[in-house]
C-alpha cells in the first residue's frame, strides 16, 4: 500500500499527559507536553482558513513561583493559599463581565485581590480564531474567612459566576491547585500566543495535553480542551440519556454541593466532553477520589468477569443503582491537581498508550513514539485495554497499573444496606385476559402488527427482517390516525463510529435493570411472576391507573393525565417505594390513556418532585415490539410488563413467551449500540 495513503488519517482528537514520578515538578515537564502535542498535530482539525485550530491547550498544576511574580509585577501580594481563576472575557464587554465576577465573588465570601492580563500574541492566530479572540486574565482569590475546603468555595462561586455572567464570560480554570492555558489554537500556535508556557520558571509536575478534532460542536475558544479536570478523545454516545439523568438529580445534589436552587449542574451548549467535565467535577464536590469518581462513571464490564475482588464488586453494584454509565468510545486523561491518570471506556475503542522510563519519566498519550525518549533507558511499555485504568501521583512517586485497580484495597462509599435482591424472569405468564381479542383492538392492535411484527417475535425468537426504506408517509403527514409510537423515532449516534456488534461484543453489553438499591432484573422486560416477587420486596407501591371515562372524551382524557402528574406528587410526598402504571382496568366504557403519554407524563413529575430515584414500572398491553419498550424505557420506565404481548406469545406457540422475551432483549441490544441511551 502506498505510503500517501495514511497522509490523511488524522480521525481523532490527540491526548494525553506528561509526568515524572518522584518529582515535585520542572518546566522540562511542560516542555515535554508541548512538543507531544505538535508531535499529534495531525490528528487535530483546521478552519478553512488553514490557520485556525479545532482547539489544543496545557492543564498543569500552578507554577507557584512563576505566578506569585507575575502577580507582584501587577501590585498583588497573594497569600500562602490563592485560588487562580483562568478566564476569557467578550471583547468589547470586559468591564461588565469584570464587574459580575468581582461583585459574585464578593457575594460568595471570597476577595478578589487583582487581576491580570495573560500575555498573549494574537498575531499567531488565524482569521476565525481572532475574530472571536476574548480578553483572557487571570484573577487571584482568598476567602473572607478560614475554610477547610477552598476548592469547594471556588466552585460555589464559579458556578454563581457561570449562573450570572455578561454572554461570553468563560472560567477555563478557577482552582487552588491546577491552571487550563487553551484556546482556538493548533499545537504550533500555543507556546508562541501564550508566552508564560515558554518561561523556564512555568514548571509542573504533570501536563496534561489535548490537540482537537471537533465533531458534534462547531470549534469556540471554550470549548477546547482540556477542561478543568478531564481531556477526552472520542464521543459520550450516551450523552443524551447522562445530560437528562443529571437534570433529574438535579434537586438532591444541588443540595449535596452547597449550591443554589438556580444553579445549573451542567453548562448550556457545550459539547460532550464539557459535560463529562461538570459531572466528573460533582464526583469530586461530593467527597469521592479521583479513582472512584471515574470508575462510577465509567465502569468497565464488570458484570461477566471472573476474579474480581468482591469489594471491588460491591463498589461497582452500589454505584450500578443510582450512576448510569458514561459511555464511549472515550479515552479519557484526568486529574484533580494531586494526581493524574488515564482511562478507557468499556468497549476500548480509542487508543491510548504509556511509556515508562528508569527515570521516572511517564508519558501516556493517543499514539506511539510521540516522546523523544533518545538516551533513555524504557523500562516499561503498555496500552490500556477495555475499561482498564492508570494512575500517577507525581509527588509520592507511585504509579497504579491496570492490575492494581483490581487488587484488593479500600474502595469508599461501600453501601451499608444489604445487596439488591436479583429477580429472574419467569416463563409462563398468567392468561387474566377474559376477551383477549377485544382487548387487543381496544389497545391499539392491528392485524398487521399482529401479522407481520409480533409474530415473527413469537415464532422465530427474532424480529421481522424488513427491506431498506420505508414507503409509509410519516406519521406527522399521513392522512391515517397513527399511535403515538409512530411519531418517534430511533435516535443515532451524531459521530460515525462503527457501532458495537451485540452478538459478538455481548460481554461488554448489559441490559441490567436497577430499581433502586432494592431489587435487580435481568432485563427491563418484565413478567407477572417477576411483579409478584417486587411486590413482596416493594413495602409501599403506588398503583396509577391510566384510564379514563369514555363518555368524558378528550377532555376526561386530559383530566386522567392531569391526575397521573398529581398521583406522581403524591407518591414522592408518601415515601412510596414503586410507582406501577397499569391499564389493566380497561373496559368498554374506560378505555387507556396512550403508554408512551402516561409513563412521559408521570416521570416528569416524578422529577419535579424530586422523586428520580423511584422506581417506575409500566404494566400495559399497548406494547407489541422493540420498539414500544425501547420508547417507554427511553421516557422514564423502569422496567416494562407487556402482560397481552406475553399473554399472546404463549397462546400462539409452545415457548412462545420465552422467544418473545429473548427477541425483544436482542432487540434492546441492538438499539444501545448505536442510540445515545443508557438502560437502568
């Protein structure tokens, strides 16, 4: 193959850190990441204009020395403790802006003691990149008082900051410990526009590096990495389900955090990564390490492996219950000012290798040979695999290996409550349906669903294997009464990332239902048996019918749905353990609600109230296929009971119900791989 065929391969982002082990810090570190980073250069993107960047940039620890005489250059004498804002201002805006951060500051309990203006050479940027050039300052705080945890304050006022800033105001950094220079930059740009990279008195004894190659969002001075903990390569192909679980808890962690009933957990318009950034970041608000933090978020697959340590097991089922996991591909590299470390997610999809020197000399990064390791003797040389992680404490000296993490240690935050009962599916649903054909059509059956996808379910054990396209108008312009179901749709990935194979790859796929700390199923396709056993485990349940008097009309409909939301309330205000949505009531005179309405409606007030961690189970005949659960899942559910789907399944063919269950489970597979979802 010619060799110009690989000239273009530049698909992803370039990332890692630099470290000596054993050193409290030396420029020779910072120097070091920035020649890794030119070094990865082609795996970065560029504007059009061929100078603009997609973004790279240096976390490191803060340069003490060299800060404490810049800051005495401006009139500043900072205390033993300081806490170092890194921020970019709206050009033309700055003094508003200025005014917003000194006065929330002030609010907070914190003194601004100065500010000043990181030297920079806008010169070396690109046409895009200087059209949106911001001011860029650091500003220096102490508090008005004696605290015991000085990060957690600056965080309290970064995010009043972020709650009240003029539009454009962006915090990089605002930290005791570490400092993020970045911007809208190549790897060649950085050390010429942001001098105080160059200085030999800028030392560190860690840096972590990102070159970016932006995918889902369109390339900004903010949002390139790293971010105040975590650079990332790759994609959070759940980031749709991550962002909407965030909002739910919203309410009980703000509360945990110490922060306000307005302020947001996450950021408005950022990309992914931002996001992961903000949630790492609660982990660390809330007492976790930084090894806990990132194993909680993102999990390897634990579930099937063999030998591991059963504290390390009860660690990963406590946070199974109450953490969807962040899923990729991601390679991710991560600190909290002390230690650094780097990490995959479970399917591995993102390279990331480390190379360790007798010296002490760690370089971890995206691809081999970026470090110039001439006369150095290599006394090691890895690449994380699946889930695997690394982790460095420069000061200390030790370096904790992939192995080491599965080793038995002290893991915090172990639960002390007993494990989560497993409830196993059953196989011969109960036959309660007195007039099972009536109540099929009364549910919104066809005889062409019947026909051509509910029993291929039942008689194949898979779903019906369909031609490309389809020639239906779609159900927002068809002239037809379509089912609510109709008018969603599967929601893909938005990167084009080979999709995980859920035959082959099943070992690192989990479909795993968690209702609460409480009990645990296979899968969240329910059976009657598995609801009985529930209901002995479940103290208090909350019943909702979703029914409605027929003579009522749409506005009984309305009604029913009005008191779904209220019902909802009033099971959080009561403590319930489990809601269970039914419509098994349905007659000739009270016909259901549409599911997919009903669970929606339900989980939002549910959130509202502050009850996201109740369980919601629906029990409904409305669902036929995949589709149906994966929707209902999707809006809030649980765990799902088709009770007429399971019911005909076992009428219409000897093991009908258990092929149905192992067909629309495959079918859940097949959905998680490319959908941005997360079961739980």
């Amino acid at each position: 193959m010619a060799r110009n065929q690989f000239a273009v391969d530049h698909d992803a982002c370039g990332v890692g850190f630099v470290t000596r082990l054993g050193h409290r810090g030396s420029h020779e570190i910072v120097e070091r990441a920035l020649e890794v980073l030119r070094r990865l250069a082609h795996r970065g993107g560029v504007d059009a204009d061929g100078r603009s960047g997609d973004g790279a940039g240096l976390l490191t620890q803060i340069p003490d020395s060299f800060i404490r005489k810049q800051a005495r250059r401006n009139g500043i004498d900072l205390p033993s403790v300081f806490g170092l804002g890194m921020v970019f201002l709206p050009a033309g805006n700055e003094n508003a802006a200025r005014a917003i951060i000194q006065s929330t500051a002030l609010e907070s309990g914190l003194r601004c003691l100065g500010r000043r203006s990181v030297s920079c050479d806008p010169d070396v940027v690109g046409p895009r990149a200087r059209d949106t050039l911001p001011a860029i300052e650091q500003y220096f705080f102490a508090p008005e008082s004696a605290t015991d945890d000085f990060e957690s304050l600056l965080f309290r006022v970064r995010k009043r900051v972020e709650q009240n800033a003029f539009p454009g105001t962006y915090v990089c950094s605002l930290s005791t410990r570490t400092v993020v220079y970045k911007g809208l930059l190549t790897p060649e740009q950085l050390p010429a526009f942001y001098p105080d990279l160059v200085d030999p008195e800028f030392v560190s004894s860690f840096a972590i590096f990102h070159q970016r190659y932006s995918t889902n969002t369109q390339p900004s001075w903010s949002l390139a990495q790293p971010f105040r903990f975590v650079a990332h390569n790759g994609e959070i192909n759940t980031i749709s389900a991550n962002r909407r679980w965030l909002h739910a808890k919203e309410v009980v962690l703000r509360k945990e955090v110490g922060l306000c009933d307005a302020a947001r957990l996450l950021e408005q318009r950022v990309s992914d990564s931002a996001s992961f950034d903000s949630a790492f970041e609660l982990y660390l608000r809330r007492g976790y390490g930084v090894s806990e933090a990132m194993l909680a978020m993102v999990p390897p697959a634990w579930e099937n492996a063999h030998g591991m340590e059963p504290e390390l097991r009860v660690f990963f089922e406590e946070h199974a219950c109450r953490q969807e996991p962040w899923d990729g591909p991601a390679a991710l590299i991560f600190t909290d000012g002390e230690v650094v470390g780097a990490k995959l997610d479970r399917n591995g999809l993102r390279p990331l290798r480390y190379i360790l020197t007798s010296e002490g000399l760690l370089v971890a990064g995206s691809e081999a040979g970026i470090a110039d390791l001439q006369g150095k003797r290599v006394v090691e040389r890895q690449r994380l695999g699946p889930g695997e992680m690394l982790m460095a404490n420069p000061a200390t000296g030790v370096l904790l290996r992939p192995t080491d993490f599965l080793s038995k240690r002290k893991w915090a935050h172990q639960p002390a409550r007993p494990s989560p009962v497993i409830v196993p599916a059953g196989d011969q649903p109960e036959h309660s349906s007195k007039e099972p054909k009536k109540m099929m059509a009364t549910l919104g059956w066809t005889e062409d669903q019947f026909r051509l996808l509910f029993r291929p379910l039942v008689e194949e054990g898979q779903e019906a294997v369909w031609s490309m396209g389809d020639d239906a108008a779609p159900a927002s312009l068809s002239n037809l009464r379509r089912p609510l179901w109709d008018y969603c749709k599967q929601r893909f990935a938005q990167v084009t990332n080979p999709p995980i194979d859920s035959l082959r790859e099943s070992h690192v796929m989990s479909l795993r239902a968690h209702l609460g700390d409480i009990a645990v199923l296979p899968s969240p396709l329910l059976d009657s048996g598995q609801l009985k056993t529930l209901d002995r485990h479940f103290q208090s349940i909350a019943p909702i019918a979703f029914t409605f008097p027929a003579s009522e009309g749409v506005g009984g409909a309305k009604s029913a749905l009005e008191r779904l939301r209220e019902q909802a309330k009033t099971a959080v205000s009561e403590n319930k353990s489990l809601v269970l949505l039914t419509d098994r009531k349905i007659d000739a005179e009270h016909p259901a609600l549409p599911a997919l309405l009903a669970v929606a409606a339900v989980w939002k007030s549910l959130v509202q109230a502050g009850g996201c961690e109740i369980p919601l189970i629906i029990e409904t005949g409305q669902v036929i296929d995949t589709h149906h659960v994966a929707l209902l899942i999707a809006a809030g559910a649980s765990a799902v009971l088709p009770y007429l789907a399971l019911e005909q399944a076992s009428s219409l063919a000897h093991g009908g119900a258990r092929r149905y269950r192992v067909a629309i489970e495959k079918g859940l597979r097949k959905d998680c791989r490319t959908r941005c979802g997360t079961v739980r």
